[in-house]
C-alpha cells in the first residue's frame, strides 16, 4: 500500500541504506558528467589534491543518495516528483570504499493543492565513519489520499 502524504508524519526520522562507493563508480561518473581532474585522475589526485586523493564528484553523491532515499522511501510512497531542493551541501569528501548511508527527517507539510502535498524533509548522507558527507532539503509531492 503506497504512502500518501496523510500517512506522513511531521518530525519522522529514518535512517536507510548501504552503499559502498566504487572506485570505478566515481571515476565513471566522473568522466561522464563531472570531469575535474581530482575527480578523474588518481594519481594526480593522490599528489596534488587537497583532498589526499580521488574523491567523487558532489553530484555523484547527490544520486547515490537519491538512489538510497528512492530504494528506502520513495519507491513505495505517493509521490509524483519534486518542487525542487534546498540548502544542498556538500561536507566531506566522499571517497572509493566508503560506505553511505543516509538519515530523512521530516521537517514540515503544506497542502498546497486538493489532489496534493508537499513534504519538506532534510536527508543526510553519511559514511561508515559516522561522518555527514551531504545535506539538502527536498520538497517532495505526495498524493493526498482524499485527491486520487
């Protein structure tokens, strides 16, 4: 049974996941949509990077942790896109090996329209050293169940 935007709770935390970042994860995404050198070159990144080496591209940190919000939450919810994201930050590097997991906090619900609702909820990404790697808020529309 989907969840609608009723069966949302105001103040609800979660947290989900498991997913390990690849080596060849980061350097494929990287040269496909983000292709900075620190992102793409290992070996100048081990010698040059103020990061000590590779480190994945922000934006492909932002789709993992989509991918982990749709796997846990949004693949059985009500939902039928977004208004947009805010308060997208990037904290700590992510790098080949580490392993994320992410936390969703409902912060507020407007019924913005009969037939639906928008959920703001902050998701945090964090890695196997309990360190939060990425922020946003997303502005999710829900179904309402009386608007179907």
């Amino acid at each position: 049974m989907p969840v609608y935007y009723e069966d949302v709770e105001v103040g609800a935390v979660e947290t989900h996941g498991s997913y390990e970042v690849t080596r060849e994860e980061v350097l494929s995404f990287a040269e496909r949509y983000d292709p900075q050198w620190f992102h793409t070159d290992p070996d100048r990144a081990a010698e040059q990077s103020p990061y000590g080496g590779l480190i994945a591209s922000g934006w492909h940190t932002a789709a993992m942790t989509m991918r982990l919000l749709v796997e846990s939450q949004l693949s059985d919810a009500a939902t039928v896109g977004a208004k947009g994201v805010d308060e997208l930050r990037w904290l700590v590097p992510v790098r080949p090996g580490d392993t994320l997991r992410i936390e969703n906090e409902v912060l507020e619900k407007n019924a913005d329209q009969p037939e639906r609702g928008v959920v703001r909820a902050r998701t945090r990404t964090y890695n196997q050293e309990d360190e939060s790697v990425f922020s946003m808020i997303g502005n999710v529309m829900y179904l309402r169940r009386d608007g179907e």
